[in-house]
C-alpha cells in the first residue's frame, strides 16, 4: 500500500509526532508498504526519510522555536502534490492543528482516508471542556472541575471562588493540549501559585482547566478497534505524570497488566470504552483514570491519538495482549483501509 506518514507539526508535541513517526514508519516498511512521510510544518516542500526523523522526545520545543512555522503551510501541504497515488495516510499529528480536526478536514476535503479518529470526534477529545461535558453526561466520574479564560488570571476574587470549588490541591492546564505542555500541580492553596499556573497554561491557551487533583495511581487504558487492552499502571518521581516523566526513558515505569481484580477490571475498562463510544473515536484512543486511596476510579480525559513508539503506553498495552510494535501498525493501518 502506498502511505504517507504525517509527522512533525505546529505544535508543542512537535517531537512527540517526529518519534511516533519515525517508529511507525519503521514498522511499516518493514512490512512492506511504501512510504512518503510529510511534515506539514514545511509547506508543500519534499518528503522526508525514515533517517530524517529524529527530535529530542524529552523536551518540548519552546513557544519561541514554533513561532516560526506558518498555521497556513498545512493548506499548502495538502493541496500541494505530495498525496498524489497516496492510498491511505497515517496521521501521527500530535497535539494542536494535527489532533484536533484542522487536519483531518484537510484530509477530508481531500478525499483521503486516514488513521485515528474523524474531525468531530478529534476536536471533541482534544477540547477538554467538551470532553469532560460528553463524558460527565455518559455518567463517567471526574474530579470537580471548572474553566476559566486565562486573560481572567488577574482576578483574585474569581481565583478565591475556583480554590472554594475545586480545592487548594488541584491541577492547572490548557484546555486543548497534550503531552501534559503547559500543565502545573498547585498544593499551597495560595492564590498567587494558582494565578502563576493559569498564565503558564495561559501560554498554549486562551480557556484554561482547573481540575481538583485525585490522591492515588494512575492508570491508562488504550482501546483498540471498540475493545479495551490490559490496563497500564503508571507510577513516577512526583506526584503526577510531566512532560519529562512521560518521554525520558526511565523515567515512568508501566506495569501491565495492572494489578487489579476481575471486577475492577471490567469496571474501569467498561468506563474506558464508554468515553471512547461517547466521543466518537474509531480506531484507537488511551484514557487517563486516577484510582483514590478509596478506591474511587476518576476519569482524566482521552486521548484520540496517543503517541506510538514501541516503549509508549499504548505499545505496552498492545504487548500485554499478544500484539507486538508491528502489529499493532499494521492494525491502525487496517482499520482505516478505504
């Protein structure tokens, strides 16, 4: 089959896509396909090689480093010929403008097929807020939680109001971000650190989530085509999975299968497979749980496409389940086979 390869971006997860892709595109030409891989960021400018694709994964390019790149050059990429005999294009976009529709309309307008998840349900998932409604109405649990413009990080009164509903434990992010950019753990219910959070997130992002922060273990469950993998346990340094944590090898370790007993694990993985139905993925997705000290099982938010390299979450699960790197490409590539 003839694929193209999206990776890189416009985004903060620039580096996060640039080693998705070069993981992926590695396991595909293994198996056989053929190959064009494209960063939009660069217009409608050459494809790239598989020896091309290299980024340090464990630090996010900084706003100054992605200021340069033009929101416009993913229409120039698109309408360009460099999709000419592309059957099918493995989107690996991670993050703003990749994640959350723009592309996919692109792709749709078109008339390409393509990996992950459709417009509507991409820009459902990566818009927190909306996320959190959707699952909330499919009676999923989540922590309290609110959103606040960050041009609002002046206001002390407001700010008083947020820790009186959310709590002085709480954690800040952009409300249309991944790969935790921009988010902050705020403990000292002072509101001085709870407005230097906002105008942090503020930076990726005009609405801001503060959400109360869930005491206990971390957990992710990735669905595969409608069906929930082996839950991945996750434990770090700190209190909650950053940036560095997720990315720097060594630094998160997974467990997988998690220990958990039959009961919970139809329970949560139930959970898991709701908030995939109810915000329209296909294909993949990852949701992000917290288990209390009680036991109480909260749902963080989903992912509709979660980073792919053979030592990420989402492989980790997939192994667990019999299917290995290669595998599980060629069954992303499948599930989207026009």
């Amino acid at each position: 089959m003839n694929i193209a390869v999206l990776a890189g971006g416009i985004s903060a997860e620039r580096n996060v896509s640039i080693n998705s892709a070069r993981a992926v595109a590695e396991a595909l030409a293994a198996a056989g396909h053929t190959l064009r891989i494209v960063d939009p960021a660069l217009g409608a400018a050459e494809t790239l090689s598989i020896d091309t694709l290299r980024a340090d994964i464990g630090v996010a390019p900084s706003l100054e480093e992605l200021i340069r790149y033009k929101k416009s050059s993913y229409l120039e990429c698109v309408t360009s010929d460099l999709f000419d005999g592309v059957d099918l294009v493995v989107n690996l976009l991670h993050g703003a403008y990749g994640e959350d529709g723009y592309m996919q309309s692109l792709l749709d307008l078109k008339g390409l097929s393509y990996t992950g998840s459709a417009r509507l349900a991409s820009a459902m998932s990566m818009n927190k807020a909306i996320a959190k409604r959707l699952l909330e109405s499919a009676h999923i649990p989540s922590p309290e939680w609110l959103s606040i413009a960050a041009s609002q990080a002046e206001d002390s009164e407001l700010l008083n109001e947020v820790r009186d509903y959310v709590g002085s434990h709480v954690i800040v992010k952009p409300h249309d971000q991944g790969s935790s950019v921009g988010v902050s753990y705020v403990n000292s219910g002072n509101i001085d650190d709870l407005r230097q959070a906002i105008q942090s997130a503020g930076q990726y992002s005009r609405v801001v989530i503060i959400e109360r922060y869930i005491h206990g273990t971390e957990i992710s469950v990735c669905v595969l085509n409608d069906e929930a993998l082996p839950i991945v346990e996750i434990s770090s340094e700190g209190d909650w999975l950053q940036y560095g944590n997720k990315y720097q090898a060594g630094a998160a370790r997974y467990t997988c299968p998690g220990e958990f007993d039959d009961h919970s694990v139809e329970y949560i993985n139930g959970l898991a497979t709701m908030a995939h139905t109810i915000t329209a993925c296909r294909s993949f997705s990852k949701v992000d749980f917290r288990i209390d000290e009680d036991g109480q099982v909260f749902c963080l938010e989903i992912n509709a496409l979660p980073a792919l390299t053979p030592d990420s979450v989402f492989a980790t699960a997939a192994a667990a389940a019999d299917i290995d790197f290669g595998q599980l490409c060629e069954r992303i590539v499948e599930l989207a086979r026009p």
